[in-house]
C-alpha cells in the first residue's frame, strides 16, 4: 500500500538518530556520570529516560534523588560530553537537505540538544545555509513528547500544520510531532508506529538517486522509496 502527502513545503528533523549518529555518545556519558555516584543505567531506562529526552527529565527520574548541586554536575557532564564530542552523519542526510533546499522546500531541526552541539552539527553536515529555523531545548518550557517544540517551529516558519514532514527516531519525538498534526516519519522500528507515524524507514540512509526529482531510495535493495517530486510530493512505496 502507498502512502502519500502532497504540498508540503517544510521538512522539520530531530538531530539525534536523525541528522547524526549520536546514541553511543549519549548512552556512554549517561553511563559514565551514573558511574560517579555508584548506580547503572538499565536498558529499559536508556529507552524511557533518555533517548529523545531533554536532559532536565532524565536528571529528574534517573538523579532526582542527588543534592541540587550534585543534580548540576550530573547536567555540566552531559552538556560537556555531547558539546564536545565527534559525531558521525547519517549517511546521505546531507545531500538529502541540499536538495530539499533546491526545491524551494523550508528545513528546520528541532532538538532536546544545546546550540553550541546544533551549530556544530549544521557545520559538520555543511548545511549551513539552509536551515529556516531552529528549535532547541531551552526554547520551550516543555519539551518532546510534548506538541510545543514542534507547533514553536511551524508558528516561527508561518506554514500550515499540514504541510510539515517531521522525521523523528525516538517514541517521544513521534509523539511529539504527531501531537503537532505534522506527518511523522519514523526512523527506526515499527514500535514507532504505534505511537503514530505515518510509516517507517528502517534503515536511515538516505541515497539520492535522481537529483533533480530529489528521489530518495532508503534501503540499499531499493524496496523502499521517498519520492520528492517538483510538486513537493512524498510517496511511500510499501514493499
């Protein structure tokens, strides 16, 4: 079955999973502060706690029970590690935004992270001209799964709701964008699907295979296919 969406006019993504592959940079500074204060990190709170979300949470369920200045440590660590640390793209992620960016189509990120990681990010990708906005953690009181980062971005690139793609890899970052009415694609499981994306794409990296269509093929087989037609059009192609 196909999946389509015509008249989009912004692609809104989350950084984390999306833009970079960051999860082992996260999970090891997690890891690494619990270790100063003699606890672990299950898996099971790796997923709830921190992946897709903002650092203030995780610090509350997972070191709500520190001094306040002890709490602030736990943050300057994180802040510190992620700030600092080397990521590596997402395969293709940048060819896929210049070429949204050709097409007249606006790009935005919206992200739990801190500017200095964001703008670190948008050099290491060499995007920089092409991002219309940006939305980070401190720009709203709260954060995913909560609607708000999402509904701030559209309001600041004055579009209809409707006309927004978001790609989001966590269960926080669906619920989010899909509580703002985008159309949510995941990156990730099919667990993401029950939180409310459109579809899913497992595999994410992005292969432009016809420039000036900007045709995205995600699986190497090319069983699965995002089309972005000169009509701003995505269609899922359901193997």
């Amino acid at each position: 079955m196909n999946n389509i969406i015509k008249n989009f006019n912004a692609v809104l993504f989350d950084m984390d999973g999306v833009l970079i592959d960051s999860n082992s940079v996260i999970e090891r500074a997690w890891c690494e502060v619990a270790q100063m204060y003699d606890r672990e990190i299950s898996n099971d709170e790796m997923i709830k706690h921190i992946h897709g979300q903002p650092g203030p949470h995780t610090i509350s369920a997972l070191f709500g029970d520190l001094s306040a200045a002890d709490q602030q440590k736990v943050q300057d660590y994180i802040i510190y590690i992620e700030n600092t640390a080397i990521y590596k793209p997402i395969d293709g992620v940048a060819e896929l935004i210049l070429a949204l960016h050709k097409v007249g189509i606006r790009i935005g990120i919206v992200t739990s992270g801190w500017r200095q990681k964001i703008d670190s990010v948008i050099k290491l990708l060499k995007v920089d001209g092409c991002i219309s906005v940006i939305v980070e953690r401190d720009d709203v009181t709260k954060g995913k799964p909560y609607p708000d980062p999402y509904l701030l971005a559209i309001k600041r690139l004055n579009i209809p709701v409707n006309h927004t793609i978001v790609f989001e890899d966590s269960s926080s970052g669906v619920k989010s964008a899909v509580a703002a009415d985008t159309y949510c694609v995941g990156i990730g499981g099919e667990n993401l699907l029950s939180v409310g994306a459109q579809f899913t794409i497992h595999n994410s990296q992005f292969t432009i295979t016809d420039f000036s269509a900007v045709k995205i093929v995600t699986h190497p087989n090319g069983q699965i296919m995002i089309s972005f037609d000169d009509q701003h059009q995505l269609t899922y192609i359901n193997p």
